[in-house]
C-alpha cells in the first residue's frame, strides 16, 4: 500500500475513500441483488414475508462493517499475504452468525 501511495503521490485518507467507494458499489450491488432474489424466491400470495428493504439495509450495514474489519485486519500483519489468510479465519465467524440470522 504505501508502495501504491508513493507512486500516485495520495494521502492515505483518499487511498481510504476510494477504497471504500470502489468496494461499496460491490457491496451495494450486492444487496440489491440479493433482495430481489429472496423476494422473488419467498414471496408469496399472502404478502405476509418480511419487506426486501429491511434485508437490503441490513446486507449493506454487514457489508460495510466486513470492509471496515478487513482494513482493521490488513493493519495487524506485515505480509500481505499472511493477512489474507488470517483474514480469512476471521471474517468467517461473523459470516457464519450472519447467515444463521438470516436463515
């Protein structure tokens, strides 16, 4: 990163906001999508299935929390590399509480 920087001649808060713009479109994309499915795959005559904004909001709220924590998490390590392995291992616990709420 602070190879990065140094060649485009950024701050780090602009290397930190076009970080968090370039992955929240996936983020929101995303949400987008995965609301329109569960609507399409749940509905159902009765219109008594929970509203596809709420699990949109909250898929866009866990999304940007999961970008915060992997910056957090990028931090801790020196190798690039190693942190994306221990990454791993630790986005995979509130992943996995996650999806068993939403199930």
């Amino acid at each position: 990163m602070l190879e990065t920087l140094r060649i485009m001649s950024m701050s780090r808060s602009a290397y930190t906001l076009s970080y968090f713009f370039s992955q929240g479109i996936f983020v929101v994309i995303s949400g987008f999508i995965l609301s329109v499915c569960f609507e399409f795959v749940y509905a159902n005559p009765m219109k008594d299935s929970a509203n596809p904004s709420v699990l949109f909001v909250g898929t866009i709220l866990y999304g940007l929390a999961l970008m915060s924590l992997s910056m957090v998490i990028t931090t801790i390590f020196t190798d690039s590399k190693l942190s994306a392995q221990a990454g791993m291992f630790v986005l995979l616990l509130p992943t996995s509480v996650y999806l068993f709420c939403i199930s």
